[in-house]
C-alpha cells in the first residue's frame, strides 16, 4: 500500500491548522474537497484520523500516523541536505 501525497498533505494541513476551513483556505481547495482527501485517507487505513469538533482533534490513530509522516519528512530533509 502507498499512500497519497495529496491525502497526506491534506492530512497535515488540518493536522497543523486544527480546523478543516482554515487547512482547505491554505491547501487552495474547498472545504468539501479537503474533508474527500482526509476520508480517502481513512478508509485507505481502516481508521478515524481527525475527531471532528471545533477545533478538530487527531484521534490516537491520528497522532500516529502524524508522528510518521513528520520523521518522514525529516528522513526527506537529511536525505536533500546529504546529497548537496
């Protein structure tokens, strides 16, 4: 299974903004958009990601797929940086 930059991105965005509107304004997409990619992602991993009240939560399944995506990005970075 590989997963979807766009839906990861997305996912992030709310993950940092707490609130899908404000993600969707920055992402330039709209809100119902925004809410397709993050339910996209959650049945592509067979969980709930975001509790979705104001301002959203990350369920603990959530939290755990944002502390991946972050190492990976930092994997990302190092990996730019030694190749300079």
């Amino acid at each position: 299974m590989q997963l979807d930059s766009r839906q990861t991105s997305a996912f992030l965005a709310v993950a940092k903004h707490a609130s899908f509107d404000i993600a969707a304004q920055h992402l330039h997409l709209t809100s119902s958009a925004l809410s397709q990619r993050i339910k996209a992602l959650e049945l592509q991993l067979s969980t709930i990601l975001f509790v979705r009240s104001r301002p959203c939560r990350l369920s603990p399944s959530g939290q755990r797929l944002l502390t991946h995506l972050l190492r990976l990005q930092g994997l990302e970075q190092d990996m730019l940086q030694d190749m300079r």
